[in-house]
C-alpha cells in the first residue's frame, strides 16, 4: 500500500489500553500510517508517548494538533480520538472544522447535551465521522445481518441481548477502572455507557430496528459507586418487536460475554462474541444450523470482511480493523468526491447519537422506578 491514509490520534499514549487497539487495528489491512499525536492529557507524557512511538510530530493538546495538521500540505487525513468520553466532543469538533476526518471511540460523548452538538458539527463539515463499534465489523455478525435484512428468519418478533463482564465486582483503582466510574469523564452510564451501548448498537445493526421505548433498571452494586455497575432493559422496538438488554460488569465468572439471540415469525439466529466465528441458524422445526467464517453457508456480506480461511480465528483486533478500513475505502471515495461503495458499512455520528439517547433514557426510567420512557 503505497497510498496510506495519513492518521493522527488524540489520546492513547502508553497507558492507555485502546490506543495500541486502533494503532494495531489501521495497520492490520494497511490503510493508514500513523505520522502525528496529542497522546495524554500532559505534555510531557504526550512526548514521551510519541517518542515510544517514533513520532516526530507530537503535540501538547488536540487543538493545538487540529491547527498545525490542518496548515500542513502532508497534515493528517483522519484522526483517531481515543480519549476517555468527556473528551470525545471537544477534540472531534476541532478536527470536523478544519475538514480532518474523525474516527472516534464510543460512546459517542459523555453527555446528550453534547452528542447533539457534535451531530450538528459533522452535519457542518466536510468531513467523514466514523465510531467504532467494533463489534459490527465482525463477520459473522455482518452474516447475521444479511441474513435478516433479506428475511430468513422472518419479521423479527425478539431480541435478547447480553454483555456481562466481572472485572468490577469489587471496587477498583486502576487507571481504566477509575474514570469509567467517574461520571464526570464517563457520563451519566456506567456498565450501560461502557457495554451496554455495545449490546444496543448491535441488537439494532443486525435486526435492522429502531427502538421507541424502554424500560430500565439500574444498579451501583458496589459501595460507593456513582454509576451503574448493573442493567436490566426492556426494550419496544418501532413496529412491534420486542427486545430484552442485560449489561454487568459484576458478573463474576463473564470475562466479556456479548451474545445477542434474535428470533423472527421462522427461525432464529444466534452469536457469540467469545466463539465469534460460528453463527447458529435455526429455522423453525428444523435442526440448528452452524454457520462457519468463510465456510459453507457463510454469504457475501461476510466473505467481503474476512481475511484468512476458515478455521482461523478473527476476533477483536480484526472487528476493529474492518471499522478502520471500510473507513478507509471511504475517505478515499471522498478525496474523489464521491460516495462510498455501497456495501461498506460502518456507525456513523447518528448511531452514536442514539446510543447516548439510549443511555440518557436508561437513566431517567430507573430514576423513575423502571418506567417506561421515550427514546
């Protein structure tokens, strides 16, 4: 690849978990080179990180960034920002102004108030914005979805969602533990900001609907916790369907359990995150079905985002690297000024909307008592 898209990222420095995921994730399909940063929240650790790096373009703050590279006849192309959530506005808009492309860590902002202002600001730019929620980069949850769309299973009547998680059961002090329960820096949701918009985003990608209503009940198990640490959700989807949503990060023995089950008028579907290459097909009276990555059954829509043969594992590096370069084939098409293809998939600046509404909504039923509210 001799025409890399120029990238920059804001935040991920070398404490940072999720930077080294994106750094790896633009590299694996080799659409991207990495060339500047504003790597932490100090200048000092944002030298030292770019350093580690091999940057010679490093930079104290996101704004200071964001005007340089917009100057530079070789500035940046795209931006990853890769900051925790309070962050995500902020920088995002300074780059959408000076027409620098954004790809950004979920959930979208910490705050409504914020999201709708960051909606309003890609609406104003040039430029392209891309969330990474990973998990709808995976193969067989894009064979899920196709599946679907051209009605396999049916008009969908249910949709159970899960992701239960154990490494907050107790109260804990490190780094990624401790602004993720601060609401300050990680918005109103806890295990419903941090995992729960994972379970929603992918229980609307694949079944293709939109919820209007829900119903939530959240808990701070832990002592001393300001956000929730537990969800229950009832969800009505527009036209019918029905839908149920459990998000924990105290569930002991659940390392990272995403499952969604989504069941239509002739058959279900089933998918799990921790054996993510086998998706379960069952039509109503007939055996279970396993379809394989690549293998037989397995439809275009999963083909175009696998890499290697079947057998071989793709998991959550390789999720990632599929938001990175459907990312990629469109801001190419956009140099061109073009559309991209049709085919390529990716969350946009409104699924991250909704993901803070569904936040947002989940907070203010379980204040209520679970009652039920509009999204």
């Amino acid at each position: 690849m001799t025409d890399r898209i120029r990238l920059g990222m804001v935040g991920g420095g070398n404490d940072a978990f999720i930077g080294a995921v994106h750094r790896i994730a633009s590299r694996i399909d080799d659409q991207y080179e990495l060339v500047a940063g504003a790597l932490s929240s100090t200048p000092e650790k944002s030298r030292e990180s770019g350093a580690a790096l091999g940057l010679t373009r490093v930079y104290d703050d996101f704004k200071q960034m964001a005007i340089r590279e917009a100057r530079r006849k070789d500035g940046i192309e795209a931006v990853s920002i890769v900051t925790p959530n309070h962050v995500h506005y902020a920088a995002s808009r300074e780059f959408l102004k000076r027409g620098i492309h954004v790809i950004c860590d979920k959930p979208l902002t910490s705050t409504l108030a914020d999201a709708k202002k960051l909606v309003k600001a890609a609406e104003a730019s040039d430029a392209l914005f891309v969330l990474t929620h990973n998990y709808t980069g995976y193969p067989m949850v894009r064979q899920a979805r196709a599946m679907v769309a051209a009605g396999e299973i049916g008009a969908v009547r249910v949709v159970q969602v899960e992701y239960p998680q154990d490494w907050l059961t107790i109260e804990q002090d490190f780094k990624q533990a401790e602004w993720r329960t601060d609401p300050a820096r990680s918005g109103a949701g806890g295990s419903t900001g941090d995992i729960g918009t994972h379970a929603y985003n992918l229980a609307c990608f694949i079944s293709g609907l939109e919820a209007s209503e829900l119903a939530a009940d959240l808990d701070a198990f832990v002592p001393g916790r300001r956000v929730d640490d537990n969800a229950h959700v009832m969800l009505r989807f527009k036209g019918g369907a029905k839908g149920m949503l459990w998000s924990s990060q105290v569930a002991p023995g659940n390392e990272n359990a995403l499952r969604i089950r989504i069941y239509g008028e002739t058959g279900g579907l089933e998918w799990a995150q921790e054996d993510p290459n086998y998706l379960w097909h069952t039509p109503f009276g007939e055996p279970k079905r396993l379809i394989t990555r690549n293998g037989a059954g397995a439809g275009d829509a999963a083909a175009r985002v696998s890499r290697i043969p079947p057998g071989h594992p793709e998991g959550y590096l390789e999720g990632f690297a599929t938001i990175y370069s459907e990312a990629a084939q469109a801001i190419r098409a956009h140099r061109k000024g073009e559309a991209a293809p049709a085919d390529v998939v990716y969350p946009t600046v409104s699924d991250g909307l909704k993901g803070v509404q569904f936040v947002d909504a989940c907070v203010r039923s379980s204040q209520r008592n679970a009652a039920w509210v509009t999204l």
